[in-house]
C-alpha cells in the first residue's frame, strides 16, 4: 500500500525483507526499505526508483498512487542501484516522463543500462536550479559523495522536506522498524550501524551537506531508506554532525578482541572488570570473530576510547582483527584513545600490526607500554593490566 505523507506527496516506497545482506555485506535482520516519493501537483514527479528486485511491487505501487495521472518527472537524487536500479523500466513504462538528474547521475546511466535510450528525455540540474511542479517546487543542492559523487538531494519549501538521498538512513524494513522515526536508541543504533559503514568515510562532505541544510526551513527529512522523520529534527541533525565530525559520541570503552583459542577473551573481559571496577559507566566487550562486523566498526567510532586485543598469527596478526583494523582504517576512524594487548606463544607480533595501523590514522593516540601476555593471561600479567585500565579512565 501507498501511503500518504501530505495532501499531495504519497510515499511509494517498499520493504525488502528478502536479501540477507544490504551491498552483499551488510546483515540486515529487520530488512531494509528503498524509500520512493510521488509529489501529485500540477506536474507529476517521482522522486527516485528502487532495487530491481523490487520493481514489480514498486510499479503496482506507483501505479495505484498514480490513479489516471501519468508522471512528468523521475527525479533520481543517486544512481546507485538501490534506488536507481528501476529507472529503465520507469522509463519504459512511462514514456512521456523526463528524468531528471545531475550532470554525473545522467553520464552513469549507460554504465548500468547499455540500451536504454531517452534521449531527449532528461533533464540536467544543478546546485541552485529547481524543478517547479505547481505548487511545490524542488530545489536542488549538491552533496558530492553523500555518499557517491552524483549525488543530489532537493528541498520542496511547500511542505518543508528534505529529500536527504542516503543521509539520514536506517537499516530497517519501515513495515518493521515503523514509517516514522523515533527519536531514541530505535532509530540510533540502526541508524549509526548505516551511517559508519555506509557513509562513514565522507564525513568533510556530510558537514557540507549539513551546513547547507542549516540554512533551510526543514520540517521534514524524507531519506532514501529508513523512517520519514518529523519530530526533534534537532537529535537527528546533532547526531550526524557529531559522527561526521568524527567525535565519540557516548563515554565509555569498546574493547574489541580476537582470541583463538579463549586466552586473549579471559584478557579482555578482565580489562573490562578492571574499568568497572574504576567506574566507567559503559564498558563494551566484543568478540570480533563471532559478531557483526559492521556493529563493532559502529562501536569503535561511538566511543572515545577502545582496546584492541588479538592474538599473533602467521608472524603477524590474527585475521579478524586485521580485517577490522582494515575497515577502520577506510572509515577514516579518528580522534580516539586506543590500547593494545597482544597474545603469542612464542614471537608476538600482534602488536606491531595494530600499532602499525593505528600509527596511519588520523589523531589516534596508542597508549603505552602495550601488553603482551604469553599463551594465557597470568597473575604476573595483571599488575600491567591494571595500568592500561589506569591509564584508560585517566
Ligand atoms: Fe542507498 Fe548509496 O545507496
């Protein structure tokens, strides 16, 4: 079912609860929804398209919204497949409509759809220009690498909604997580776990987009995925400038381990008793080899500190915890306190990978001396423990 969002503006979007992983790597247990709008106006637009494997139930939907009017315009904010993937059978079944994009979106085309041909059907805009539909008007602002390159989003002043394209996304099917955010922890952890892993890396562009919004009259953000939001748009706009700043946004330690065999865990969840013991309010364990990656990576940029904990492996370091290490790196992880403990039976050398990945990022403070426990954790090791949980609640 269509739902209507305004007395013009019907939301025409669908749930996917089919994949199992969203970019084929992120686990998506409440599925996740490719958001679609319909501005019925004196023109007609549909702003953006969905995944193909939605497209059937996109077009039934857009059909019955529809009624007997046909759509002048596709506005495609962002050619990724998630929405773009049905802008050829949009097209096709619509002859009459004008996509309308930005200068990049419409040279992407033919690298998704080599034989689709609108020619004379489309419609270049720009940062500044807007699409008059009647009574609404879009009004279009460039958010380079939000989080690909062509990306635009629009503001239609009649109803004060952003269309944010990526920004402000959430995991989450809306038949799951409900059509409207909340503004608490139902939105946040979803909505965080999107943000670092989706456009974690672009965080100078999100403070663009960001400081451009600031100067708009938004009473509503209408993203791509995820819940419409309405109410404290001020907790979400916060929350992204917070993340995108690359500051903690919660007090407490995440401690990440990757042990092989249990010893280097004991070390970890002793550190954790040892914070506790000290009064830190939040302490964060996580088994890296048997949890979410994307949530640990979400983890890691939520607090102001962590402690990496692995074991050495084939003269380097065990592989989950590289793999991490990897993936933080590519998230422009920064700003923050780490401590490393490494685990080796015979020439640890865990630690000099971490700190050798930690040593490229930006303002990451190593504290040392590091731990090396040998094989398992001893009473001799917890003198040199309890100076890392020192130092961390310093
Ligand atoms: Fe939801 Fe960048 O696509």
């Amino acid at each position: 079912m269509s739902r209507k969002i305004s007395d013009s503006t019907v939301y025409v979007g669908v749930d996917d609860l089919q994949s199992e992983l969203f970019e084929s790597q992120y686990i998506i247990p409440e599925g996740i929804a490719y958001n679609s709008y319909l501005i019925l106006d004196t023109k007609v637009a549909v702003l953006d398209t969905v995944d193909s494997i939605m497209a059937s139930q996109w077009l039934e939907k857009l059909s019955g919204a529809l009624g007997d009017r046909t759509p002048d315009y596709l506005v495609v904010h962002h050619m990724e497949p998630d929405h773009a993937g049905s802008v050829k059978v949009a097209m096709e079944r619509y002859p009459g409509m004008t996509l309308v994009a930005s200068a990049k979106a419409i040279h992407m085309l033919p690298q998704f759809f080599e034989d689709l041909d609108i020619a004379g059907r489309t419609l270049e805009v720009k940062e500044g220009d807007r699409l008059e539909l009647g009574t609404h008007s879009l009004q279009f602002l460039a958010a380079p690498m939000v989080h690909w390159p062509e990306v635009l989003v629009s503001f239609d002043e009649s109803e004060g909604a952003l269309y944010s394209a990526d920004a402000f996304g959430k995991f989450g099917a809306l038949s799951r997580c409900g059509f409207y955010g909340r503004d608490d922890e139902d939105w946040t952890c979803e909505g965080r776990r999107y943000y670092f892993n989706i456009v974690g890396k672009f965080g100078a562009p999100v403070q663009t987009l960001l400081s451009k919004a600031a100067k708009l009259p938004i009473r509503t953000i209408r993203p791509l995925h995820g819940p419409v939001l309405e109410d404290n748009l001020n907790y979400y706009l916060s929350l992204y400038d917070t993340w995108s700043r690359y500051e903690p946004e919660t007090e407490g330690v995440f401690i990440a381990y990757a042990s092989i065999h249990g010893h280097t865990a004991v070390a970890a969840h002793k550190l954790a008793d040892m914070l506790e013991e000290r009064g830190v309010s939040k302490v964060v364990v996580s088994d890296i080899c048997r949890s979410d990656i994307a949530e640990n990576v979400e983890d890691a940029f939520r607090y102001p500190k962590m402690v990496l904990a692995a074991s050495s492996y084939d003269g380097g370091l065990f592989s989950p915890m590289s793999d991490f290490l990897y993936r933080l790196g590519m998230k422009n992880y920064s700003n923050r306190t780490v401590a490393v403990i490494e685990n080796g039976s015979w020439a640890p050398s865990a630690a000099r990978v971490m700190k050798e990945s930690l040593g490229k990022m930006k303002n990451v403070t190593v504290l040392e001396p590091s731990l090396t426990i040998m094989s398992s954790l001893k009473q001799s090791d917890l003198p040199a423990l309890a100076r890392i949980a020192d130092a961390l609640v310093k």
